[in-house]
C-alpha cells in the first residue's frame, strides 16, 4: 500500500525554507566548495550504508548525486548564480542538525528532501541542459575514438555548452514570473 501526502508550501513556509538555507550557508561561507563537496559526499555515504532507508529518501539519493555530478564537471562550467544555489542545498543536507535533526526515525531527512524537491524544481532546466551537454560530448566522442583533436574536440564542446547555457538562461527567464511565486532563493 502507498500513501501520497501532499504538501501546500505557503510564500510565508517558502520563507521559511529560505531562511534556514541562508543561515546554512552562512555558517559555511568561510568554507571552500571543495570542502563542502567532500561533506556532502561522505554524508550520502553515510546514508547510503546506514541501512534500510525510507523510500521517500532513497529515490531522492541518485538525485543528489546526480547535482554533484554536475556541480563537479569541469567541461560544463557551472554558471556560479547555480553554483551558489548547489553549494547552499548541499551545505543544509550535509548539517545533521538542520530544521529536523536528521537522527529522528523516518522523519529526519524529511525537511532535507524538500529542499533537494525546492532546488530540483528550480534547476529543471540547468539539469535538462546538462542532460543534453552529456548526451553531445558523449556522442561525440563515440563518434572520434581515439583519433581526436583535443582542440577541435574542446572548440566543439565549448560550442555546444555555450548554446546549451544560453536556451538555460532563456527558459530560466520565460519562467522568472512562475519562480518569483515560489522561488526558494
């Protein structure tokens, strides 16, 4: 049996979110993104072995990791307004002792999985376009192996993740008015 709960987040609850996302970063900011990375690293590990999760959490793990995958790869170039972003998500999901602690039973990470939901929902298309950068320089270099121009290979790569960033930045904007709504940063 499943049971859906749903949840209606208020201006008033997203300030809230708000709130605790920016004292996270806050008590990091002398933190380098290297470090932080390591943490939330080492946390999903943790997490990962400490047994049998609920689901709510672990469909959210391949989530994560798949922001740090992003935030990590040096060909893609993270803009640094999105780095920000991530680096703040990550900070609060790697603090155990965030809105709720996350040593309570079923419901500690509850408050950490609507933030990572709140940051997926307003990265959709930095996630979309990253999909699509992937895809191109994994295409791309199936279709040179081992006969490749490192030039041509980092001019082409470059083309494309240029382009790739600017259709990011444009549904960004199309979607400003929907964000202002129920933007989390």
């Amino acid at each position: 049996m499943t049971l859906r709960i749903s949840l209606d987040l208020t201006d008033r609850d997203l300030e809230f979110f708000r709130d605790a996302l920016k004292k996270s970063r806050m008590a990091m900011r002398h933190a380098e993104e290297d470090e932080i990375i390591d943490a939330i690293t080492t946390v999903l590990a943790q997490i990962k072995n400490s047994g049998p999760l609920p689901d709510f959490i672990n469909r959210r793990i391949p989530d994560l990791e798949a922001m740090t995958d992003l935030f990590h790869d040096d060909e893609w170039q993270l803009p640094l307004e999105d780095r920000e972003q991530l680096l703040a998500t990550f900070i609060y999901f790697g603090d155990p002792e965030d809105l709720i602690p996350d040593d309570i039973p079923g419901i500690g990470y509850l408050d950490d999985v609507i933030m990572i939901e709140l940051l997926l929902r307003e990265m959709h298309h930095v996630r979309d376009a990253y999909e699509d950068f992937c895809s191109y320089r994994r295409d791309y270099d199936k279709s040179h192996p081992g006969e490749q121009d490192e030039q041509l290979r980092d001019k082409e790569i470059s083309i494309k993740r240029r382009q790739l960033h600017a259709r990011m930045q444009r549904r960004k904007a199309a979607d400003k008015t929907l964000q202002k709504q129920a933007a989390l940063w």
